[in-house]
C-alpha cells in the first residue's frame, strides 16, 4: 500500500477546498495534496500562518460575489477544476429551540450550509460537464441526519436539505461523467467545536465536560469512545475523490465512531 507522503493518485488534479485553513478543510486541503493534486483554498480571512501551502482565496460565502471571484480565479490561474470539496459551513444560531430562532438566523444558516455549496455547483459544473470528469463532495453533518432541537435545529435542518440536494444532483449529473457524494461526520476534535462547547455550556451554566457528556447522552454515545480527528475525515474523502472510488456516486458517508443508532 502507498504510504500518504508518497501517494501520487490524485497527480495532476486540481482541486478547491472551501473553509479550507483550519479544522477539517485544512485536513482535507493537506490530504489531497499529499496526493498530487494542486489545491485552492478559501476563507472569509487570510491565514495566520505566513508559508501557505496552497493557493489562498479569500472569499465571504455571505457575500453574494463570492462565487464569481472563486470561478474567475480558477479559470485565470489553473484553467480547470477536478476536484470541488463544499467544506464551508457552520453554526452561527443559538440553541434553546424555535422560540429564539428569528428569520434571520434560519436564513443565515441556510444560506452558509446549503446555498454556498449551490450556488458553487452551479457556478463550476459546466466545466466539469463539458470535460466529462469531476467530484464533488459536499461536507454535512450527522445532525442533518439526527435533529437536536436544544443546541443546533436550523443548523441541522440545513444539512438535511443539503443531504436532499447532493442525492439529487448527483442522479442529474452522474452520466455526464461527474460524481457527486455526501461525507457527514459527527463529533469531530476541532477549535469550532471545542468554540461551540464552550458557548453553549457558558448560555446553560454548566461545565463543558458536563454539556459534552449530556451532548453524548441526548444521541445515544459513541461506541468508539471519541471523537474523530479531522484527519481520519480527510482519509476519508481522499478515497472518495481518488480513483479507487470510481463506481462511488450519491451516496452519503457517515463517519461518526459508530453512534447513528439507525439502520441508514
């Protein structure tokens, strides 16, 4: 078996990872150059970090140029895109259920975690279209699959439409030579969800090892004991893009320790 530092399965591919300088679009970005391929990341702002790895766009998904800076830059720079990972995404509304919840925040939710990836889509897959080749991979949430009224609804109700909307396009453009597939982890180690721990103990006045327990109680636990490490989901969509994943289309992947207690 090829070992990370010398994959070369993904050599000449070019791929975009959006939210991808910290947590798991970080993970993803490094994954996938490990294996050859040349990679684009965006975020809101510039890195800290001073020697990026790959090429940095800044771009604000809230912002409705965005998407025609990310494309035009694309098509001046590299000319192609192989590889499309819609890692952006997040929870910015309070939890408490639907009487604290505003238009506003449903809005903002739906826009970040599934409208970003739409309008992205849309924007980049004449191109793959029109070469016959592309993956798309759209970064969800077990939560789109478990609902959690107190901490996350429209969070969650977002992913769930995301979730819809991936199967669908993914029929639409699988015999144009593009695939399309879902990656939901669960809990993952990262500083957001170690932020939004935080958060949400300080608005309950509890502990955070007392709300990460009661958060591992309310779904059932995981079996596996932990939490993932953004790198094993990294691995994961790696496989997916490469060409060991060729027959893989519509499909979504739960990566989550074993703790979706349902037959999916």
């Amino acid at each position: 078996m090829e070992s990370k530092q010398n994959s070369t399965a993904l050599e000449g591919k070019i791929a975009l990872v959006t939210g991808g300088t910290k947590g798991i679009g970080k993970a993803i970005a490094d994954r996938l150059a490990q294996a050859g391929a040349t990679v684009m990341v965006t975020a809101r702002n510039q890195p800290e970090e001073t020697d990026l790895k790959h090429h940095f766009i800044a771009a604000d998904f809230a912002e409705p140029g965005s998407t025609d800076k990310i494309v035009n830059e694309i098509s001046e720079k590299f000319g192609r895109l192989d590889i499309l990972i819609n890692n952006a995404g997040g929870l910015s509304s309070p939890g408490g259920g639907f009487s604290v919840l505003t238009d506003e925040h449903w809005n903002n939710e739906l826009q970040l975690n599934l409208m970003a990836a739409v309008r992205l889509d849309r924007a980049l897959l004449p191109k793959m279209i029109e070469q016959k080749s592309g993956v798309i991979i759209h970064i969800s949430s077990t939560s789109g699959l478990v609902p959690l009224w107190e901490a996350n609804m429209p969070y969650g109700v977002a992913k769930a439409a995301l979730n819809a909307y991936s199967k669908t396009l993914s029929n639409e453009v699988a015999s144009k030579g593009v695939r399309v597939l879902t990656v939901s982890p669960g809990g993952v180690r990262t500083g957001g969800m170690e932020s939004f721990l935080q958060g949400l103990a300080e608005g309950l006045g509890i502990t955070v090892a007392d709300l990460t327990q009661k958060m591992m109680d309310r779904i059932g636990g995981i079996p596996m004991g932990r939490m993932a490490e953004p790198e094993e989901v990294a691995d994961l969509v790696y496989f997916l893009v490469s060409p060991a994943a060729a027959y893989l289309t519509g499909a979504n992947y739960i990566i989550d320790g074993g703790n979706l207690p349902v037959v999916k």
